[in-house]
C-alpha cells in the first residue's frame, strides 16, 4: 500500500496484463470514520497497516463490477459495505447500506452517474481533500489522461459522458480512478480534455432544468438551493451559478469584493438588492452589476411571496479578498482565511 500525495489517502493496485493497466482500491482516513473503495484483497502488511489507521467503518462499492474482495475486507475490519440501489442487488455479498446521490458517508459526496457500465455507478467527492474518486466511469488511461470505457461496454455512451459533467462541476483537484493511473493536480483539467474529446461543442452546454441544485442553510433567513454551472462547464476565466430563492429568504450576507467582479441577472420572479446606500427592487430581466469597491456591497434578498431564480456571473480570481462591512469580516480566497477585518492592528503587533 503506497501513500499518495493527499494526505489521509493511500492506495494498492495490481497489474492486469489482459488490460495493460493497474486495478486499483483506495484507503481513506476521515475525521470520525475511515473507509475502503472498491478493495482488492489485501496482504497481511497491507491489513496491518490499516488496522493500524484505526480500521475501516465503510466500504464503499462504487459499481457492481468492482465488489472485487469487498467481502473478506468487511468481515476483516467489521465494516459495512455499501452500494447503490440498482447494483446491490447484482452483487454476491448484501449490501449494508443503499447510497443515494447528494449523500455523504464518511465525509465522501455520493455523485451518482447515468449509462455507465453499470445502472448504479457512482463516483465520490472529498471536498477538504479536493478529490474525487471514481470505478469504471473514467479510466487513466494514457497515464496522465482520462478515458471513458470503450461504447461497447457502456449503457449509453453519450448519457455516460453527459453525466460526468456533474463529476467536473465539483472541479476535483485530483481524480483517482479503480482502472489505470490517477491525475493528481490536474484532474479538473483532464476531465474537461476527455469531455470535450467526447462530446465536442456539447461538453460546453448545459440547460438549467439539467443543474443540480444543492440547499444552502445557514443561520436565520439565509437559505437557497444553488447549482454550479461554471465548473460543470469547464469554464476557465468565469464563475457562474444560479440561485432559487423562496420567500423571505436571502442568499449571502452583504459583501463586496476586492478582485471579482459580479453580475446578476434575474431569471424569474422579483428578489432584491440591498446595500448601505438603500434597496433595489428587481423584476424578471434585470441585469445588476457590483463593482470591485466598497460601492459593490450586496445582499440579495427575496421579499416577494413567489420563489425567484437568479445566474451570478464573475470573473475568478485566486487574490480576491470579500469583505463583510455587516459583521466586519474578511475572506482572503487564495487560503481561504476567514477573520475580522477589524480592529486594524500595528504592523509590528506581535512581534515584540
């Protein structure tokens, strides 16, 4: 068992010559649980190893075709295996544990793909550790590359490369793949090659009715369902998301950025803006800008009786800092550092 560059995942692999590409399963340390993907069996340095971790709570089959040794390892460290609904049922040992999509077990997001190999394929998404893993739904193969499985081995082809860009939208930092050789650093870049090599121009499309949309909860009225587009996308230089809104709620507290410039662009319905210097209330086509200065500041609020959809659009950049003129806060992007933006300290405070 090696480990990888990213800390708390290791992996094992074995070479399969019929296919000229590496096996591979991937050991997993949480904060609270650990867990196996698609296992391989293990030698007895490898067990002591993870033993020695604290053991597996999860083993999580992300398709049929890759129960592989997940039997013996469950029975080894007492974990429970899980599966998705429509591949449980094809495997020889039960599943504990039916996934659903948006589920997160072990700090892993369930991503449920469409026309794979399998009806139940599934990839999953760490999002501390900016990585995703997958099983058969792409394979790193070239080495440094990302393929999907041959068309004949896949359900519906084009379903399979359109559902991967749910994958993409997650912008995975790094992609470690059950067949052939993982993509560190680079894996949001090399999703969007094979989709693009795929699909051509459609990789760049997608209709709103197709976005998945996630809560957002926070405190108070501050709630939404929001989807990520940009990424989805493979867009490079611009940030989009589009936002719903249910009467009385808000989307963000009020905040202006240094280096981001924003644009909103009402959907539907009539939310609106508040900042320092008063309201404004929108309609249905409307397009409101937020320059990068003080006079940026906004809360999007919806005060209407009737849900509001609004796209966000941005320019990205890794030195923006958001300020929070409400609660005096400050959002450094590029470490993502959260801290009071006040009092203003001395230079040298401190360091006396």
């Amino acid at each position: 068992m090696q480990q990888t560059s990213i800390a708390g995942i290791a992996m094992w692999s074995r070479w399969q010559a019929d296919r000229n590409m590496h096996f591979n399963s991937y050991f997993v340390r949480g904060e609270d649980e650990n867990l196996l993907v698609d296992p391989l069996p293990l030698d007895d340095a490898q067990a002591e190893r993870i033993a020695a971790a604290g053991g597996a709570a999860w083993i999580l089959v992300t398709n049929r075709d890759h129960e592989r040794d997940a039997s013996a390892a469950a029975a080894r460290f007492g974990a429970r295996i899980a599966a998705s609904q429509p591949d449980a049922g094809e495997m020889s040992v039960p599943a504990d544990h039916i996934v659903c999509d948006g589920e997160i077990v072990a700090g892993a997001r369930i991503i449920a793909l469409d026309g794979g190999k399998t009806a139940g394929e599934f990839a999953l998404y760490f999002p501390e550790k900016q990585t995703a893993i997958v099983g058969d739904a792409l394979w790193g193969d070239p080495a440094g590359s990302l393929r999907l499985p041959p068309d004949d081995k896949l359900q519906d082809p084009v379903l399979a490369a359109i559902s991967l860009c749910k994958l993409r939208a997650v912008a995975p930092r790094h992609l470690l793949v059950g067949d052939g050789m993982p993509v560190f650093d680079r894996g949001y870049e090399a999703i969007s090659a094979c989709l693009e090599a795929r699909l051509g121009a459609n990789a760049n499309v997608v209709n709103i009715d197709r976005l998945a949309f996630r809560p957002r909860i926070g405190p108070g009225n501050y709630r939404a369902d929001d989807a990520e587009v940009g990424f989805r996308l493979g867009a490079e230089k611009l940030g989009y998301r589009v936002a719903r809104l249910d009467p009385g709620a808000a989307f963000c507290p009020t905040h202006w950025h240094t280096a981001e410039e924003e644009l909103f662009i009402v959907w539907e319905g009539a939310p609106a803006i508040e900042t320092p210097r008063g309201a404004v209330q929108l309609r249905s086509g409307d397009f409101v800008a937020f320059p990068t200065r003080a006079f940026g500041a906004h809360k999007l609020v919806n005060h209407s009786d009737a849900p509001a959809t609004i796209i966000m659009i941005a320019n990205t950049n890794r030195h923006d800092v958001c300020f929070y003129p409400d609660s005096k806060k400050l959002l450094v992007d590029e470490t993502d550092t959260l801290v009071r933006s006040e009092p203003i300290l001395d230079y040298y405070e401190g360091e006396g």
